[in-house]
C-alpha cells in the first residue's frame, strides 16, 4: 500500500515543484508579469478544476492539485513581499 500512495506524492512533489520553479523564473525575467496575471491564471486554473465532468484521471487530478497549489504559494508569497515593501518604503 505504501507504494501506492508514494507515487502520487512524487508525482505531487515534482509537478509543484517544477510549477513554483517555473513562475518564479517568469516572474524574474518577464517584467510585465504581475500578481494579477498569476491570479488570472489561478482563476482560469479553479475553472478548469471545476469543469472535470468527463474525469481527467488520477494523474491529471494530482497535477492540477499540485499546480493550483503552486499558484497559490507564489501569489501569497509575492503579495507578503509587496507589503513587506510597501511598508519599507512608508517607515523610510
């Protein structure tokens, strides 16, 4: 039993991994890119996880999970940094 659920926490691990990688990647080098790009796609993301009438799988399940996960940790992350900032700025 314990293999079977190993799988699904690597599979997990690595997509939200590879996923938070990946945004903080764009995020550094796309200028334009900003915390209400990410939500747009988080958004997009929640509807696309709410859509699954056909059934997307085991696997697709576990990396939408991880994905939307990944999205979430990133926008919380970037928005604690903003007011971090602005504070910084107000008390100097």
């Amino acid at each position: 039993m314990g293999q079977a659920i190993e799988w699904r926490d690597i599979k997990y691990r690595e997509t939200f991994e590879q996923e938070v990688r990946g945004l903080e990647r764009r995020r550094e080098a796309d200028p334009n890119c900003t915390v209400q790009d990410l939500e747009g796609v988080l958004t997009h993301l929640y509807i696309m996880d709410g859509a699954d009438w056909a059934g997307r799988g085991e696997v697709q399940d576990i990396i939408m999970a991880a994905t939307i996960a990944a999205y979430e940790q990133v926008i919380g992350e970037w928005k604690k940094s903003l007011v971090a900032k602005n504070a910084e700025i107000v008390h100097n």
